[in-house]
C-alpha cells in the first residue's frame, strides 16, 4: 500500500526522481517486499534487467523477464561487484542491527 501511495500521490504516478539513460541496463531494488517497484520498473524499461532482493519470499508468480528476485540480507556483505548496477533503488527500508 505505501508503494502505491508513493507513487500515485507524492511522484504522480513516477517511479523515482533520479535522472535516468534511457539505455539502463541493471537496476537494483534492495528490500524490495512485495516486488511492485521492480515489476513496474521493468515494464517501463523491457531493456533493464532488474533485480529484487529481500529477506522473505513473497513477490508475485507472474514477473517480466527482465526482472528476478533473490533472498538476501542487505545487512551482510553484498554478492555484486561494486560497479555492477546503473540504479539502486531503495525506499522505506527499516533493518535491526545484527547484534
């Protein structure tokens, strides 16, 4: 619900604010939950691979082809290169310290 509130009523209906190459190519959506942003994100942009990652399985069964989701702890060293992606996309993310 807040995805949706976020983007219809605060950015009017944008996905972000950052500007973006049309030609992205991969695109980072960390604590992703549901997985709305980053299937939105890939139909608007069938040429960007689009990653989502959380803690707990719960996204959609039907995804576009660019987008795939993996369970992964933001809070622990990241399996990507550190110049892997054009875009990470991160919103309302609460974490608790690992201690």
């Amino acid at each position: 619900m807040l995805h949706r509130m976020w983007t219809d009523v605060i950015q009017e209906g944008q996905l972000h604010y950052a500007p973006l190459d049309p030609r992205i190519q991969e695109v980072l959506d960390v604590g992703t939950g549901t997985g709305c942003w980053a299937v939105e994100f890939a139909d608007r942009h069938p040429g960007a691979h689009v990653i989502g990652t959380d803690l707990f399985p719960g996204q959609p069964n039907y995804i576009p082809p660019n987008v795939e989701f993996q369970i992964d702890d933001v809070r622990m060293p990241w399996n990507f290169g550190p110049e892997r992606f054009d875009f990470i996309h991160i919103r309302f993310l609460a974490v608790r310290p690992l201690f």
